[in-house]
C-alpha cells in the first residue's frame, strides 16, 4: 500500500521562552489526511506547539515543514494553506452569524461566486443556517465554537490547527463538532488538534502524548492503551513512568 505524503514534518523542534523550555527537541511527522491528537496535562506545551506549526512563533531550534514548505522562510506561503483556531478566537460578538462568516471571507479573498456555496455548505455542517441573523455574542459556548470552526474552514485550507477547541462545551455540541471535523477528514484536510476529552482522542488516527514538553509517546490510540482497561490509565501510568525517570535522574545528579 502506498503511504500518503507527509503534510507536517517537525524536526528536533526546540522553544525557549527566556529560561524556560516550554518544547524540548520534539520531531514527528502528521500524514496527509490524518488526524493527530495532542493530549497531556496543563502547562504540557501542546499550545507552544501548534502556535509553532500554525508559524505564529519561530523555533528557536529545530525546523518544521508543512508541505514542504519551511514555516520561517516560506510563512506566507504557508499561511495560505493552514487553518488555525486558538483557544481563544476572536469572533467579532456584535456582527451576526452571516456578518461574521462574510468578515472572514473578505480577509482570506474568496471570490464572490464562490461565497454563498462556502457560506451554505459550513454553516450546514455547524447546523447555523437558522441562525444567520444572530449576534455572535448571543450564541451559546458550542454555537461559537462551531461558528469559529466555520470562519477559520471559508477558505478551504489543507492543514487544520485547533487548541482545544471543545474545552467547556457541551457534550452535543462536542459531538457536533467532531462531526464537522470527521466531514473534513473525508474530504482530505490534515487536521491536528489538542484536546483534554480522551473520548476525542480515541477518534484520531494517531495520539501524542504530551508531558513536561517532550513527547513521551506517539501512537494509535489502541496501541497507546494497551493493555491497560483505558486510554485515562495508560496514559496516567505512562506520565508515572516520565515522571519517576525524571526523578530518578535528576537525584542521580
């Protein structure tokens, strides 16, 4: 069978934030296509990391390539290519549903014919349609998160950064959200996403595992569970293991 290309390729990946090393020489890479989980406690460095992909940040060490092209000498290049949604993101709360979708069309270009077709066909996806004429800013939590996912897809991009964008949404619209993300994934957009619900890990093609901002494993969810009874266990027992290494070496020294 032949492999699909490489869409993310992450090489000895260093970021330092004055004394602090918040990614400490990562190197991974993401298939075409597929979806990687970043998973890990708070302070992990799973944010840094996608910032650092999504070429919001430069490496200080290390080189990360998305197809092909290098995120510090190709940056515009790339920023045509990625869609990238931080945990905060900045809808405008006093525009509408529509408002705020034509906003975004305007700052990536879409031509006019094309835009009703892209308006239809995300906020289908996000079930929005009724909503048009709604302010952002009385939408619901998951309503907002579904209408940032449908601004930050208007302009169709290959690769798709998100940093938890479910965090302290409700089950349904969790469910409704992934389900837009599964819809993409058919369609061929990369996607590679942080989260702290380990039910979404287990939808992702591969998981990593993220703690003290190394990562510890890199896997398909099964293999990363094992033989343990869940996903929560083996990745608890797994960050035990790092974090008494960590320990042992540090006494050692």
């Amino acid at each position: 069978m032949t492999k699909s290309p490489i869409m993310v390729d992450v090489r000895n990946v260093v970021m330092r934030f004055k004394s602090v090393e918040a990614v400490k020489d990562i190197s991974f890479h993401i298939f075409k296509g597929d979806v990687l989980g970043l998973v890990g406690s708070d302070g992990a460095g799973k944010s840094t990391l996608l910032r650092l992909i999504a070429t919001m940040i430069q490496p200080t060490r290390g080189e990360i390539y998305i197809s092909g092209l290098n995120v510090t000498s190709d940056k515009q290049k790339i920023k045509d290519i990625i869609g990238y949604m931080p945990q905060r993101f900045g809808l405008y709360q006093d525009l509408t549903v529509a408002e705020n979708m034509d906003f975004f069309m305007d700052i990536f270009n879409i031509p006019r014919q094309e835009r009703k077709k892209r308006r239809d066909k995300y906020l289908g996806f996000s079930n929005l349609l009724p909503f048009t004429d709604r302010l952002a800013g009385n939408l619901s939590g998951g309503m907002k998160q579904k209408l940032g996912l449908a601004c930050v897809l208007v302009h169709e991009p290959q690769l798709l950064i998100l940093d938890e964008p479910t965090n302290g949404v409700d089950p349904v619209s969790r469910n409704e959200f992934w389900e837009i993300l599964s819809n993409m994934q058919k369609e061929g957009m990369t996607i590679i996403v942080s989260t702290a619900y380990l039910d979404e890990g287990e939808k992702c093609n591969r998981l990593g595992l993220m703690h003290a901002a190394t990562l510890l494993d890199l896997a398909p969810p099964a293999v990363i569970r094992g033989g343990f009874p869940s996903l929560e266990e083996a990745i608890i027992e797994r960050i035990k293991q790092a974090d008494g290494a960590l320990a042992h070496d540090t006494f050692q020294l």
